[in-house]
C-alpha cells in the first residue's frame, strides 16, 4: 500500500475544514459561551490531524508534534523516581513476609520482578518513543478498531479507581498535616456511621486534599516533567528522614527485629509457590504501566530516551522496598510494634504534643501529600485520561480527562470504603494481572514481530483504515490469544477473591498456581499463539514494508503552530501563570 492511497481518504475532509484554531460551529452552545467567553464544549483539533473528523481526534489524541517532545532521559529518571518512592511501594514486603518469606528472599523478588517488569516496559515504551501515539491509538493495530475499545476500558476502569485509592491515601496525610497543626483537629465529633469506613475529620482531609490535587492535574504534559523532578528531590528526602529517625530511635540497629531475625517458615513446593505468588505481586504492581507506558514514551526527544528505565525501575524500586524493611523493622524496637506504614510513623511523631514533634509530623506530611500528588499524576490521571479521551476525542482532551478522571474516581468509587473493608475487590485489583498480561504481549508481538515496525500511523485514525478487519472491527487473532492467556488461569483467579473474604472454594491446586505465575502465564501464551495464528493466518491487507509516521506532515504544521505562537507572544506575552498551564 502507498503512503498516497494511504492518507487519501483521511485529508478529504481537511480541504473544507475549519482551521485549527476554531472550536464549535456558530450557534453552537451559544448560551454556556455567553456565561463562560472563551469556553466551548469542542476541543482544540490541529489542522495536522490524520483524523477525517473532529469524532476521532483532537490535538491531544494526535501524535505529538517536535515542538513538544519534551522528555529526555533525565525526565524519565525524574518519572520513575517520582513514582517509586510511594507508601505501597515502601510497605510492598510486608505481605511477603507475613506469608512466610524471608526478608531477604523478598528483596529477591521485587528485585527480579521489577526487572523483568522494567524490560517489558522498555520494550513497549519504544512503540511510543517511535510514533508518537497514546496506547489507546496503538492498541488498534493488533485488536481492530472497536475491540481495542475493551482493551482501553479494561485499563481505564483500574487508574481511576487507583486514582481513587491514591486520593484516600493523600487523604489520610491531609488528616495528619491538620493535626500537626491544630491538635484539637483529631477531636472533631464523627458523625459519619462506622460501617462507612471513613470518620468526619477523615472526610475533610480527603476533600481538602481532593480539591489540592485539581490545579496539578491541569500541569500540560510538556512541563509535568518538572513537578517530577521536584517530587524526585523531595520524595527520597521524606523517606530518608523516617528510616533514619526511626533507627537513630532503634539504637541504630534493626538486628533485633522479628522482621529481620525471623528465616522463611515454609519449605518445599509450599516456599516455591510462595515466592512465584509474590512474584506475580510485584509484577502485577506495575502491569497497568506495562501495557500503557507509551502515554508517556511519546513524549521522549529520541526515542533511545526512554530506554534509561530498564536500568532505573529494578534499582530505585529495591531501594525503596529494602528501606521499608529496615524502617519497618526498626520499628518494633521504637514502637512495640511492626509498623510499614510511614504515614503511621510520621504520625507517632506528635504523640509526645512537643512543638518539634508536631513540627516534623506537618513537614512530613507535606511530603507525603506531594508524594502521592505525583503519584496520580504519573501513574493514574494522565493515563485515565488518554483512556477517556480515545471514547470523546471532539469534546475530552487529557486535561479535562485527568479533571473527570478524578471526581470519578474519587466519589463515583467511594476510595475510602474500598480500602477499609472491601478485601475482594482489593483482591480483584491485585489479581487484574492476567487480563493486562496477554494485551501487553499481544501488542509487543504485534509491533515487533509480525509487523517489525512496519505499520501506518495515519490509519491508526481511520476507522475505514487497514486496521478495521473487517465489518466487526476486531482482529480475530488477538482475541482468540487473549482469551487463551487469560481464561486459564481464571479458576485461580476467582479463588483469590473469594479467599480475601474469608470463604474456601473447590478449586484445585493447580489452578491456583496457574493464578501464581498468572502474569507470566498470561503474557507468555498469548503472545505465543497471537504470533502463530499469524503465522498460519496473515491479515494481508494491514501489512507493510514500510513505516507510515506521518511525521512530514506532524513536523511541516507544527512548524506552522510554533511561527504562530511566537507572533502571539511578541504581540502579547503570557503572564508566568499562564505559561505554567500552557500546553
């Protein structure tokens, strides 16, 4: 197929376009423009779009253009910092211990998870690095225009409750930081019923924090980078001054430690399964950001920029996993107890009612409010937005995605219940992994093996494309490899989730440690039938001996945008604040 016969059908369109820079057509949704002068319900579509309608793409759904390729590889150290240094991660040993683990066979495990977890997110990111687009764009290449939709709601339902969850989490520091700072805070009368799982001063750090976290979420994905490498200053810096003020407490020594002292109490198959089970834990971590990871490698400089986080994730995130250990073992000597949580320490901190305990539990606080501002940021809004974008693009762009993204997740899911009482569905979050596994080997296999990068970004963007396969919009191979990765371990799956509510079930050992290896099962089988039914059953039409990028035609217009903006600024300079939310 010739680029020309390619991008035929998809400019038809653009000779009677409206420019760029238009919005609604005249009439439209004129009463909510005289209420709100400069506001309308259509969003930005660039005048390069491959789009054949306003239905399909906006400027932030396109591939991004040159001029706001921003991320190099310290931006991608910055992201990866910003995300590795959370509570989860911090207390991610935790379960692993209370299974029977050592601590040190732990470590082994997060450090072989997170390396394997960090290849394949290398690997996918190139896609992103390559062409520019969201996931929700490219995941059309191997499912087919409409069952990608399934694959982007699959992905989109688990970072906005995450983002949920996350906001309870920043929620409880905002509680902490209020009784810092006004002591009598903690003795507001509950009128909330316990069953909720949430008190009266619990609710109001949660709104405050709710409504602190909406102006960063309006950050433009060309200087979030930034916030990132505050957030990968300050992050380590909150985290170090617990584990250090911790063990000074401890007398310097963690040997002591139940946590430390206490070997593995399993043997056998029983400590094999164990550890694979715990494995697939920390796989299942990150799985989400696995198979989405190119929201955020689209906007490297060059695509070798992202490939610093196969090195980065497995070593930032041992880190992070042994000083939760340390802390948490210190712990037991300073408070009687194991205490993982640093949210909980920081808040022992103010115990003694002295001025300077009161003091390091309102910085330490505020640490941690920023560090799971970056967290919804990085791991949860910008790709819940993309998410939403792909269902909207004419009336959705990732800022207002990332704005519903978060009144969703934050009410619609009621985060606060999920957390102190629903085990299930905890257990369901956990155990997503084997329908992440097969999309993200579908998609790798996909890209780099049947097609070797040899696909059209234009049809990407046409839902009459090559990629359509046919009158249902589905390619019959990747969702027959789909349900094959995932339907296996399914039994397990289920067992899990009844298992979390304190039930037994009749599903046999084996099913529950195919569920053990769940994300490496899954990924695994079905990459390896999406490649044979390819193999047996090519799709001719899709495929290419050439890449289409369109980028001749991204870089000539954005050289346009770029020449315009800076007639606008020389005319009229935007104020900082404005340039701080300018995209």
């Amino acid at each position: 197929m010739s680029t020309e016969e390619t991008k035929g059908p998809l400019y038809a369109e653009k000779n009677g376009s409206s420019p760029s820079g238009s919005y609604a057509e005249p009439g439209h949704s004129s009463k909510l423009r005289r209420r709100l002068p400069g506001f309308s319900l259509q969003v930005r579509q660039e005048e390069s779009s491959f789009a054949a309608t306003k239905n399909a793409s906006n400027a932030d759904f396109d591939p991004i253009p040159p001029s706001k390729r921003t991320w190099n590889w310290g931006a991608y150290v910055a992201y990866w910092m910003a995300d590795a240094w959370a509570v989860s991660n911090w207390e991610v040993a935790s379960s692993m211990i209370k299974v029977g683990l050592s601590w040190k066979m732990a470590i082994g495990a997060c450090v072989l998870g997170n390396t394997v977890m960090g290849m394949v997110i290398t690997i996918n990111g190139r896609m992103g690095a390559t062409l520019h687009t969201p996931f929700p764009v490219l995941a059309r290449m191997p499912f087919g225009y409409y069952f990608s939709y399934f694959v982007v709601v699959s992905r989109c339902v688990l970072a906005i409750v995450w983002l949920g969850v996350q906001t309870t989490t920043g929620g409880q520091c905002m509680v902490v930081l209020l009784t810092a700072i006004w002591p009598s805070f903690k003795n507001i009368p509950n009128t909330i019923p316990a069953d909720q799982g949430i008190t009266t001063n619990g609710m109001c750090g949660f709104v405050l924090y709710f409504l602190l976290q909406l102006p960063f979420l309006c950050i433009p994905y060309t200087k979030v980078q930034y916030f990132f490498a505050m957030k990968s200053v300050i992050a380590p810096m909150i985290f170090l001054a617990v584990f250090g003020d911790t063990l000074h407490k401890a007398g310097g020594t963690i040997s002591n430690s139940t946590v430390i002292t206490q070997g593995t109490t399993l043997g056998g198959s029983a400590l094999a399964w164990a550890f694979f089970s715990n494995l697939n834990g920390v796989l299942g971590n990150y799985a989400t950001l696995g198979l989405n990871i190119a929201d955020f490698s689209r906007y490297a400089n060059k695509p070798s920029a992202q490939n610093v986080q196969v090195f980065v994730i497995p070593v930032i995130f041992t880190i992070v996993g042994l000083l939760g250990i340390f802390t948490a073992a210190a712990s037991e000597t300073v408070y009687g107890e194991i205490l993982w949580n640093p949210i909980d320490i920081i808040n022992n901190w103010q115990m003694s009612g002295s001025h300077g305990g009161r003091a390091a539990a309102a910085f330490g606080a505020i640490g941690l409010i920023i560090v799971t501002l970056g967290i919804n940021i990085s791991a949860n809004s910008i790709s819940a937005a993309n998410d939403l974008m792909s269902f909207a693009p004419k009336y959705i762009n990732i800022r207002r995605g990332q704005l519903l993204a978060a009144v969703i997740g934050s009410w619609a899911f009621v985060p606060w219940k999920i957390l102190a009482s629903a085990a299930k569905f905890l257990a369901f979050l956990g155990g997503y992994t084997i329908f992440l596994g097969p999309m993200t080997a579908i998609l790798i296999t996909d890209y780099f093996i049947v097609r070797r990068g040899n696909v059209s970004v234009p049809d990407m963007y046409n839902f009459n494309g090559m990629y359509k396969y046919g009158k249902f919009g589905s390619n019959w191979r990747a969702v027959a490899a789909f349900f094959i990765g995932c339907i296996p371990p399914l039994p397990g799956f289920i067992d899990n989730i009844i298992q979390a509510g304190g039930q037994k079930t009749s599903i046999s050992a084996g099913g529950q440690h195919l569920f053990a290896i769940g994300y490496i099962y899954s990924f695994i089988a079905a990459g390896l039938f999406y490649w044979g039914f390819n193999k047996l059953s090519p799709h001719h039409p899709s495929m290419m001996d050439h890449a289409d990028t369109g980028e001749d035609i991204i870089a000539a217009q954005d050289a346009k945008n770029v020449e315009a903006r800076r007639e606008s600024y020389a005319e009229r300079k935007p104020s900082v604040v404005a340039q701080m939310f300018q995209v």
